[in-house]
C-alpha cells in the first residue's frame, strides 16, 4: 500500500492497494456503498458493435466474482451498507426488505435489464430509471461503471447521518463523484493502478466542480421519453 492520495481539505481519501489490508486500519464509517466484481468477465471483447461496445485495456477482474467473506468484510466496515450486485453475492448477506433497482430503460439488451443493490438497512423497495445511453455521457472509462446520477440517488437512499461514504472497490471512481457532488466525506480504495489513477483525476475535478449537480430526478422523465415508441 502506498500513501493515500488526500484531497477536498481532507475530505477524500484515496488508498491504491489491496482492501483486504487497507479495511481494518480505517475503522467503523459511517456507510459502505460499492459495486463488486459479479463474475460475469464484463471486462471481455466483445466482436459485435450492434449495441456500441467499446474495448477496455483492462485486466480479468471480473472473470471470478468477489469472495463472498471478502464482501462480508466490506459490509461490516460500515454502519449501513449497499452492495450493488447483491443478487450474486446471496451467500454473503442477510436477507433484507430494502433493495435499490437500476432500471436501464433497455429490455432484452445483452447484459441485465437492470440492476439490484443489496440494503443493510430496512425500507421499501425502490427504482430510478435511468437509460444506458445517458449513463455513456458521464464518460465512461471502466466496463462496469455506474451512472454518476445512480450513485447519488443511491447515496441520498442511506439513513441520515451517513456522512462519511467508503468504497473498497473504487474502479474508476463514480461513487467519490457522487460523494462529493452530495457534500459527504468520501474514502476509496482501489487495487488496480490503471484505475486509481482514473478515480483521482475524476474526483479531483469533481472537488472543483461542486456547482455541477446532477438532479438524479430529472433523467427519470427522459428516460421515459427516450423509450416512447
């Protein structure tokens, strides 16, 4: 592990290395909110430009999912946790009543329709739709990066008080955007150098940015124009 990069007045912390070492050193924080690997080898070539795939120079992360006790450890770092891609780790969280749904605005697309995040907390069930080809607009520099509008609805979802956001599984980034673009503390770690240094430079130049906030409610009304027929 080397030196966190700090940024925002100390507001971000950012630790390239490996989460498993990195976790027990920082303590309880307030919320956990990520996206671990699912297994599903997002990160492969794909020959067909029908749905305007792109190729990643990235490494075969995703071809196994996250341990199960490593997602454990995560969920436990925090008060509250959301675990996007919970349906694939049902072996390491409890059952809950509350979980989140990315609804992509795209049926029988090639990958998943939407997608479910796990909730430690209880609570109704809830959506925001929100189509794939706005989530391109963020620029999007990782296979399997959230919508930076989905991770701030998704952060706003957290019981109040949750002002520190840890992520142990950064990838590019979004959720520190997201954070920051909120007014929460935010700490992220991040094994792959690649991508570290992608999140660095997107949550640095969102720390500059505060102004640029994106209403997670107002894509829901385009979404649903975009998929009139």
């Amino acid at each position: 592990m080397t030196e966190p990069v700090v940024l925002h007045d100390g507001r971000v912390t950012l630790y390239l290395g490996d989460c498993r070492s990195i976790l027990p050193t920082l303590g309880k924080v307030d919320a956990v909110v990520t996206d671990p690997a699912y297994g599903i080898n997002a990160a492969r070539v794909r020959n067909s430009q029908k749905w305007g795939w792109r190729e990643y120079d990235a490494p075969g992360w995703d071809k196994e999912r996250t341990p199960p006790e490593l997602v454990a450890l995560a969920v436990a770092s925090g008060k509250h946790a959301i675990i996007w891609g919970g349906n694939y780790f049902t072996d390491a969280l409890p059952p809950s009543s509350k979980w989140l749904s990315w609804d992509k605005g795209q049926t029988d697309f090639s990958l998943a329709d939407f997608e479910l995040a796990w909730c430690s907390f209880d609570g109704a069930a809830r959506r925001i739709q929100y189509a794939r080809s706005l989530a391109m607009q963020d620029g999007k520099e990782h296979p399997t990066q959230k919508p930076i509008a989905v991770m701030q609805w998704c952060i706003e979802k957290l019981p109040k008080g949750s002002e520190t956001i840890l992520d142990p599984f950064m990838g590019s980034g979004t959720t520190g955007v997201a954070a920051v673009k909120l007014g929460r503390r935010f700490i992220g770690i991040e094994i792959e150098p690649r991508y570290f240094d992608i999140a660095c430079r997107r949550i640095e130049q969102a720390t500059r940015q505060p102004d640029m906030f994106i209403d997670p409610a107002k894509p829901v009304q385009a979404d649903m124009l975009a998929g009139a027929t």
